[in-house]
C-alpha cells in the first residue's frame, strides 16, 4: 500500500470511532484531509458521505474525489 492509501485507511478507522472528527470530515473534508497529512489539489471537489448513503459509481474524472466512510 502506498503511504496515502496507508494515512485515508488510518483517517477513516478514526472516523469509525470519533463521532466528532466524522462530523468534521462530512462538512470540512479539505480541511480534515490536510490536517492528516494530505493535501488535496487546489481546484479538486472532495464528497465525504457515510457508508449505506451513497453508490459509488466508477468515475475515471480527476477533478472529484468520493470517500466512503
């Protein structure tokens, strides 16, 4: 695994477990995501939803971002 895939695997386990940081990365994932060390491309529109409220559906577009948690 690649250090990125490493640090949203270890961004996401924390979610699972503070209600308060999940809330933070829903509304400020930009945010949330720097603050764990990674750095979003300026421009790039980041979607945070919760698992059961969103199909992912494979999209080979750079400029968006889904993140299931």
């Amino acid at each position: 695994m690649t250090n990125d895939t490493n640090k949203m695997n270890a961004l996401i386990a924390a979610c699972w477990k503070d209600d308060a940081l999940k809330e933070r990365f829903l509304s400020d994932p930009h945010a949330v995501l720097a603050e764990h060390g990674m750095d979003v491309p300026e421009g790039m529109n980041v979607n945070v939803v919760e698992n059961g409220q969103h199909w992912k559906i494979a999209n080979r577009k750079i400029e968006n971002w889904t993140i299931v948690i």
